[in-house]
C-alpha cells in the first residue's frame, strides 16, 4: 500500500522513453506510471490548502484558509510545519496558520519512549473502554507542560475519571433538586446572602483565569484553576452549605440559591468543554432550557460587576471555624457529629446569620459571642486566621482525659523507643544516615505530639 502523491513520470513499454509531465500520456496503454510516491512530508505539506479545494476558490477555502491555530509535536516541526509554511508561501502567497503550539511526546511511566520493540505501547482503545473516552482526553490535555514529554500513568487517568464522576454527580444533584419550571436569570449582586456572593466571586475570577490561560494555550494551568474551584470550593463547600439555605423557609433566598447553583454548574460544563465534549454535551442536554447543542452555547465571559468581596472574610472564617472543630474531633478520636459548644471572640452582630452553618456542619450545639478574651477559658484555644474560636465539649470530659491518658501512653512507649535505638552505638555507627535521621524525625514528632496532648488535658482539668 502507497500512501502520498504517485511520481508523474512514464516509461514507454515498446520504447523505453522517460515522460515526466503535469498530464498522463494520451495513450496509456502503452506507457507505465512510476509505481512510487514523492515524499510523504511534501504530500503532508499541502494539506492546510489542498483539502480545502485549492487550486479551485472555494468556500471552504475562502473560510478556513488561512487557519488560527496548529498543535503538533516538537518531532515534526522540520518535516511537517516548516514544509507547510514553504507550500502555503509558493502556492496561496498566505502563511498558513497565526499560530503554532508545540506538545511533547507521551512516553511510558519510566519516561521511555514508547514502541512495538520494547512491548511498552497503550492501546488508547483499552483505555477509552476502561475509563472513557474523555477521561484519556481530560488527562492528556492537563498533565503536560507545553513542549515537554509527559508520562502515561494510568492512575492519573483514573483520577481524571474520578473529577469527571465528580461534576457528573454534581450536575444530577443540582438537575434534580431545581423546580421544573425554572428559568435561568440574571443575578441580583445585592439580593444575595454572603455565601453566595462567596461562591460567585470565586467563579468568576476562575472563569478569568481560565480563559486568561486558554488565550495563552496553555490548557495545563486552565484546567488547575478550573479543578481547584470545582473541588475546593463549590463541591466541597458550596454545594453543602447551601443546603442550609435551601431547608430554610425564606423563599427569596432559596430562589436565589437554584439561580447560583445554576450558573455554576453551567459555567462549569462550558469550561470543561473544550476538554471532555461528550460528558459535557450529555450534561448540556439536560438543562432547562437549552440549545440545541452545547456548541451553540457562548463560552463563560469574565464579569468584573458580579465580584462582591466585602463579606469574603466572613465566609472564609467561617470555613476556618468548621474545619477546624473537624480536626479537633479527627485529633481527639470523637465522632463527627459529636456535639460541641462554641466561643467565638468576634463584635456584636459580625456573625450574624451564620450559627445556622456552624450548627449543622460542625455540631455546635450553643454557640456564644464574646468581645472580650476568650483564650483563658476552659476548652481548646483555636486561632484561625484572623479569628479565635474556643471549642467547649459537650461531653463528660473524664472520658475525653482517659483517651487523652491513653494517646500519652502511646506517645510515651514511641519516645521511649526513639532515644534507645538513637542511644545505641551499634545502630548509629551501622545504619544509614537516612535511617538514623528518620528516627530523630519521629522523636521529634512524638516528642511534639506528647506536647501537645498535655497541654490539651491540662485545660480540662
């Protein structure tokens, strides 16, 4: 099988003349064509014109031609680009394309270049039917630096089907819980709650940063700040407290909510677009009120008059405050719903409107307000940015000293170990460096551990 352009020369079978010519000889059948091709790379070559109509002006030409932009791999750029460039020069007068972007090559997981010899190819078929399709596309287009090699691990494709999963889910939460009668409106900046106007913000400064790094084709860091708010802020946080808002009774507010929740999510299937175009078409078609396609959607602009900052800190508090009663409880080995009052060292009126928050996501059963120091009473002293919370058990505190008693015991026993080992001249003078000094870092760390726990039962007694 020949691929490319057949050599336009003809050997005449009775006379044995060479014909090299634009036309085949009128009389064929006496003449044989070359039976091969010119080079691969000058048939390539003319593809950014030719497969457009030329020599003929066409419609398609006329529209297409000159082009915006062409990826391709630092390995052709001599075989492949430059000889576009010269063809598109000689035969249309035009350079054919504004801009070129450079991708390296996939190689396997130990950086070798991947090939039938050494056995270490990956059918993207496989691939594809394991993971699907936008997944291998999804991890492709954002785990690699612009003009450098990127490795195939297939973890990293996993962990892209587990984002993708993670919108999927999203979207069926959102699509199911809006009323059936909803329409998409503009947002009311000043009509919001402070979460919302939280979560806004922060979609729209993604949204610019985003496309800020699209314009620049570099799809890696796009694809970052997309993942960060996707995981980070809407999931993780928005998405759940806003449940909050929705069980309330303030129908303003919840109306508000199904709007917000609604520009996020699209939003976001649009930025995902131009990286998982399936998952993202099959979310399209299920909203309210949609196009025909997804291709018929604009994409997301960046809209400077939606950022409303003044109760950003607020909210981050807020977050601070929860995470943190979390991770006293994860420390102390509570359960997460295990009750807690809260003391929280703030003005009159600051944190208004949001125990509700703090009741549901972080069990504070009572909640109190203080002006005044908080750090010297009974409890855990947290210091959380730019706020101060004091967590107050809602337990029998005997229990809470016991496992406190038991964690010491445990610290105690792994100090005990540490220095011996570190004491013992046959194992400093035999073992490696990196042995010895991974010892003295746990020492450290229990000894900073062991700290940490008396101090924490010194303030329940």
């Amino acid at each position: 099988m020949w691929w490319g352009h057949r050599i336009p020369a003809y050997y005449n079978k009775i006379t044995g003349e060479v014909l090299v010519s634009e036309e085949a000889p009128k009389d064929m059948k006496n003449w044989e064509q070359d039976s091969d091709v010119l080079d691969t790379w000058f048939s390539s070559g003319l593809w950014p014109f030719s497969s457009l109509g030329w020599p003929e002006e066409t419609e398609d030409f006329k529209r297409y031609f000159p082009t915006d932009a062409l990826s391709t791999g630092y390995d052709i750029i001599f075989f492949w680009v430059s000889r576009m460039i010269f063809q598109a020069l000689e035969n249309t007068k035009e350079i054919p394309f504004k801009t070129v972007t450079i991708h390296g090559l996939v190689r396997d997981q130990k950086g070798k270049k991947m090939s039938k010899s050494l056995g270490n190819g990956v059918d993207p078929i496989e691939v594809i039917n394991k993971y699907g399709a936008d997944a291998l596309r999804y991890f492709l287009t954002t785990n690699s630096t612009p003009g450098q090699d990127m490795r195939y691990i297939e973890e990293k494709v996993e962990s892209s089907a587990n984002y993708l999963n993670k919108i999927w889910n999203a979207a069926r939460y959102i699509l199911g819980i809006i009323p059936s009668d909803f329409y998409e409106k503009p947002l009311v900046v000043n009509e919001l709650l402070p979460l919302d106007k939280w979560i806004i913000s922060r979609l729209e400064k993604t949204i610019k940063s985003v496309t800020n790094n699209m314009e620049k084709y570099d799809f890696n860091a796009a694809s970052s700040h997309l993942y960060n708010f996707v995981y980070d802020d809407f999931c993780s946080q928005y998405l759940e407290m806003s449940k909050v808002t929705l069980s309330s009774n303030d129908q303003n507010a919840i109306a508000n909510t199904y709007q917000v929740l609604m520009k996020c999510l699209k939003d976001i299937v649009l930025m995902i677009y131009p990286y998982t175009p399936f998952i993202a078409e099959e979310l399209y078609l299920n909203f309210p009120n949609h196009l025909e396609s997804i291709v018929l959607e604009p994409y997301p602009v960046f809209n400077k008059k939606l950022i409303d900052s003044k109760d950003d800190d607020k909210v981050n508090l807020l977050l601070d405050y929860i995470k943190a009663v979390r991770n006293y409880k994860i420390e102390n080995k509570m359960a997460p719903n295990a009750s807690v009052d809260l003391m929280i060292k703030s003005t009159v009126g600051y944190f208004e409107g949001f125990n509700s928050y703090l009741s549901r996501f972080a069990f504070a059963k009572h909640i109190k307000v203080s002006e005044t120091d908080i750090s010297k009473h009974k409890g855990e002293f947290i210091l959380c940015n730019n706020g101060e919370l004091l967590i107050e058990l809602d337990t029998n505190s005997e229990d809470l000293i016991k496992k406190i008693n038991d964690s010491i015991k445990l610290e105690e026993s792994e100090i005990e170990r540490a220095k011996k080992m570190l004491s013992n001249p046959s194992f400093v003078a035999k073992a490696p460096k990196e042995k010895i000094d991974l010892e003295k870092e746990k020492l450290q760390k229990h000894e900073e551990s062991l700290r940490l726990l008396i101090s924490k039962k010194e303030k329940l007694q």
